[in-house]
C-alpha cells in the first residue's frame, strides 16, 4: 500500500474581498481582517463557484497586487474549474497563510510581518477599511498522519500565523512543541497552548541559518511517532532539513519544510527612469562556466563533503571524493569565487559551505544541476545542427529519443513523475467534466497517471483503473498512485484513457504510435499537455525551448495536437481549458 496522500486539493477560484478592520496584534506583526460576499459561494460571468474553504493550518492564498497599480490589469482569467494565468508585466504576487478564517462571519483574517518593505506589507501598512484586495486560493491542505504521539512545529515570525492556527484549533490530539525565532522580544505572541506543550523563543536576525539550526538541535528528541512541520526563510532551512533527514532519519510523510521567503543579498534597486534606462550598460550573457562547475561539485559529492566535514583540507577532501588533490586544486578556485565554499584560499583553516554551497545541499535545487532538467539542458548544446537538420536536440546528443531513454530509467522517469505532481492541482476541470458520468473504465498513460489517479479519487470518481506503461514506468507510477491495490496494471479494453503528460516526452512520429495504440483500447482518449507557457512562471520564455530540446517540437498547441490525433485516426471533440497553459483534449475514433 502506498502512504496517505500528503494534501488536499481545492477548486481555484479568484475572490475579491474588502478590508474591514487593521490593528496590531505586536509591534512586529499587523492583522487586516477582510470580508465580502465572495468568500461564500457566488456566481460570476455566470459560472458557479464555491465557498471559501482553507482548512489546513498552514494553507497558502496567493495575493495579487500590481506594480503600477492597476490591479485589474494582473488578475488571472477565471476558468470554470481553475485559473488562467495571463501575462501581466506588472503583476505581483504573494503567498499568506489565512490566520482564521471565521465562515458564519464572512471574514478572513491575515496577518502581515512588519518589517518595511515589500509590496505585501506596504499594502497592509496602507489598508484602510473598504479597501480592496484580489487573491487566488488555497490549491491544497496539509494532510498529517492521523496517529502522532508528538508534533514539533518550528518557524521565524512569518511562520506564527499557521503556527497560532494550529495551536487554535488543533487538528491533531498531541502535544505540541514550539520554536519560534524572532528579531526581537517585541515579537512574541500569547498562544494557545495546552497541557504537555512547550514553546521556545530565540532572537535572532530574519534568515539566521545558525541560530535556527542550533535552536532545532536543541530541542528534545521525543520518543513514539512523530512529525516535524517547519517554515522559515528558504536558506535558513536548509541544514535544518539535512540535520531532521540524516540525523534525526525522519522519513518523508513525517516531515514538511516550507521556505516561506527568501531574503535577498543585495537591496532592491530604486525605480529606474527611462533616462536612466537608456545609458544603462547592455546586459551581458553569463557564461555557462558557474553552472558547469557547480555540476561537477554535485557528481563528485564535493558539496556533500564539505557539508558533513566542515573544515577539511584540500587533500582531505581530495581523499574523501576520491579524485587527485591536482584535480580537486582545479575546482576549488572556481567554486570559492562562486560562493560554493570558502576558506579555499591558502592559509584558511579550512573548507566550509558557502551561500551558494548552501542552497546546494536543497534536494529540488541540485536537481537543476543533475537531474532531468539538467540533461535537458546539456542536449542543448546541439540546438543549431537540430534547427538546421531537424530532430530533436536530445537525440543528437544521446543517439536515441527521450522516450526511448526514460521507458528504460526508472530514476528518470521518476523524476518525470515528481515533475507532474502540480498537475494534481489543475485536474478539476477534466474530473467535473460530464464525460465521466458513463465511465466505468479509465486506461492511464504518461508520467502524470498518478496525478489523474489522485485527482479522481479526490473528485469522488471510482471508475476501474488499468495502467498501460513499459515494465519501468507501472514499477515507478505504484510507487505513487493513491492506492496502487485498486488498479489493473495491465493494459486492455476502457471506456476512456486518459494520457497525462504522456506526448511531452515523445517525438511527433512516437506521439502518433501511442495515439494509435491508444485506439486499439478505446473509442475516447484525453490528452492532458501543456499547450502554451505558464504566464505567472518566471521562466515562461524557456518553455517551447525546453519542449523543443525533449521532442523536436516546441510546445504543442490545439492545432498541433488536432495534427498529430488525425494521423492516428482520431477527431477532435472539444478541449477543456485547465489553467497554467494546461488543456485537456477530448478525443473521439475517427
């Protein structure tokens, strides 16, 4: 059996709310209590959507304000079951834990770390009753175990919302254990604790990686079953998951570390005029050098070295690694100059993590350096013989396509399937769709079956499920899937399949292979892809070369899509707008 989904997900619905009360509840933290008919169910441009519902103590809203003001101009399109996220060049945005959400009131109530800047908290700073606010969410809820014998809940003051939360209205029967690191006494808030609790201040500056991690070590390791929930800044967390994973052996459905912000080494720049914009220097293209030595860190466990031995030699480490001190002496320069270690210089005591050596030891982080994304991006390098010949970059590069590759990996197609665990959250608007009213069958295909799997389960939809995937991929997809004992993994006869991310992988020649293998199961297919960037990601404008580096196509969109199903014998039926860039296509046997 595989363990208790982690989160709950919820329907997407863009909410407007207005301001009704602001007071202090520390000098260091103000509370904006919001209220408004949309937090109940409400209808608008003639779609139903429901109440307002943020049940887990450390659920996220993400709200939407604007640099130039307008706001209107950056909110997201509302779908019928999810968000549409437009581009918008002066959208911000900005995740807020609800602090209490009271229903029979009509309120929500937020609270705002004061701390000078920022957009969200200058908005609180400037909120006067009547005073509109957009916002999107919660995506999901925290789902703990439901047996613990302890909770440990550790966090910097952005954390005491979910933290308060959690000790108001309990939603587990254990007794609680609380960390706080604040910047100063002033900080401190009255919370509910019961019986057995405890609860621990230190001061220390915002973003403290030492002071929070000696903190976390000195808190009494309890005995029974436990959970650990964290959240502080992104970098301050990281040796404190590395400390929880390998000292304390936490597994993974007994831990959650959430970097709720991320603190910025340099200050923001003030506003540029257009004067000052057209002396500006050119932009210059940074060279790949950093990145490829910071791969090389990884593969060698250079980083992980100097992490569980802080200050080694250089000819210790060599020892450790096991690569010559002259080839050590090649990367050790380099990795200094990029903050991946320091004390790299002669006559230092020796070698010790720096900054950027840090936000290595992030298990989602080093993956940009050797995971999937990071291979992808090393087939790059062929870009121009495949624009110039056609094929895909990946195939000029390894001599086989991605398919071929990632059918025969377990560990990379794992990475595939990790990678459309989002889709999880988008997946509303395929299962509401009336389709499913006269499914008894599903067949699933792609990395993301485990999704559609999760995501029918949380809809209340039961049809029968088979898998129909390579020996490697159904090995990976039961590690994943909801309840792996209540599916056929075996292929066969359905009244729909459905394909998840199952193309993005596949050249156009092995897209219309499975297409056509798909109709020799079923008379109805759904593909589920991404047809065009995702407007709120920062690295929109990558996403066709990314595509394009995996199959030799760029993001497939509807007409390429209607391409591709034509030439198996398939129709076009409609498509289901998910949101994100994400579309289902409903497919009929020609």
């Amino acid at each position: 059996m595989a363990a208790q989904r982690a989160y709950t997900t919820h329907p997407l619905v863009l909410r407007r709310v207005t301001v009704r009360s602001v007071h202090q509840v520390t000098p260091r933290m103000r509370r904006v209590v919001l209220g408004g008919e949309e937090l109940a169910a409400f209808t608008r441009d003639g779609t139903g959507h429901p109440a307002f519902a943020a049940p887990g103590f450390d659920d996220h809203i993400k709200l939407i304000l604007a640099a130039d003001g307008d706001v209107h101009a950056a909110l997201p399109a509302q779908l019928p079951h999810g968000i549409e996220w437009t581009p918008a060049e002066h959208r911000l945005t900005r995740d807020y834990t609800p602090r209490r959400v009271d229903p029979e009131a009509g309120e929500l109530h937020l609270d705002f770390v004061v701390h000078g800047d920022g957009p969200a908290e200058a908005w609180s700073a400037a909120a006067r009753e009547g005073d509109e606010l957009w916002f999107v969410g919660p995506k999901s809820s925290l789902r703990l175990p439901e047996r613990l014998d302890w909770i440990q809940l550790v966090g910097d003051e952005t954390a005491l919302p979910a933290i308060g939360r959690f000790l108001d209205e309990r939603p587990l029967d254990a007794p609680a254990h609380v960390l706080v690191t604040v910047s100063d006494d002033s900080a401190r808030q009255e919370l509910a604790l019961r019986e057995g609790d405890t609860v621990t201040w230190v001061v220390a500056e915002p973003g403290d990686a030492e002071a929070l991690e000696a903190a976390v070590r000195a808190l009494p390791v309890e005995a029974g079953e436990g959970y650990v929930w964290a959240a502080a800044e992104s970098r301050a967390l990281l040796p404190v998951r590395r400390y929880l994973q390998r000292d304390r052996k936490l597994p993974k459905d007994r831990l959650n570390v959430t970097g709720y912000w991320h603190r910025e080494e340099t200050p923001a720049p003030e506003a540029e005029t257009t004067a000052d914009a057209a002396v500006r220097e050119p932009a210059r293209i940074s060279s790949p050098l950093p990145w490829l030595v910071a791969r090389a860190a990884l593969q060698l466990g250079v980083v992980d070295a100097v992490a569980d031995a802080p200050g080694l030699s250089a000819v210790a480490l060599a020892a450790r690694v096991g690569v010559p001190v002259a080839g050590v002496g090649v990367l050790l320069p380099l990795l200094s100059s990029y903050g991946v270690v320091v004390g790299a210089d002669d006559g230092a005591p020796g070698l010790r993590l720096g900054p950027a050596g840090e936000e290595l030891l992030d298990e989602h982080e080093r993956e940009e350096y050797t995971g999937h994304e990071a291979e992808l991006l090393l087939a790059l390098t062929h870009l121009a013989p495949a624009l110039r010949g056609g094929g895909s970059p990946w195939r000029l590069a390894s001599g086989g396509t991605l398919h071929e590759a990632v059918a025969q990996d377990a560990e990379r197609y794992g990475e595939l399937v990790e990678e459309c665990e989002e889709l999880v959250f988008l997946l509303g608007g395929l299962t509401a769709d009336p389709l499913w009213e006269s499914i008894g069958t599903c067949l699933l295909t792609g990395p993301g079956s485990a999704s559609v799997a999760a995501a029918l389960d949380d809809a209340g939809r039961r049809p029968r499920l088979r898998v129909a995937e390579d020996a490697v991929p159904v090995a990976v997809l039961r590690g994943h899937v909801p309840a792996p004992d209540r599916i056929d993994w075996t292929a066969g006869p359905a009244d729909v399949a459905v394909a998840a991310k199952a193309l993005a992988h596949r050249t156009d020649e092995e897209a219309v292979l499975l297409l056509a293998r798909l109709a020799g199961w079923t008379r109805t297919a759904v593909l589920v892809e991404a047809s065009r960037p995702d407007g709120l990601s920062p690295h929109a404008a990558e996403a066709a070369l990314h595509a394009y580096a995996a199959t030799g196509s760029p993001l497939r969109d509807s007409a390429a899509i209607a391409a591709l199903a034509h030439r198996s014998g398939w129709e076009v039926e409609r498509t289901i707008a998910l949101g994100w860039g994400t579309e289902a296509t409903v497919l009929r046997r020609a």
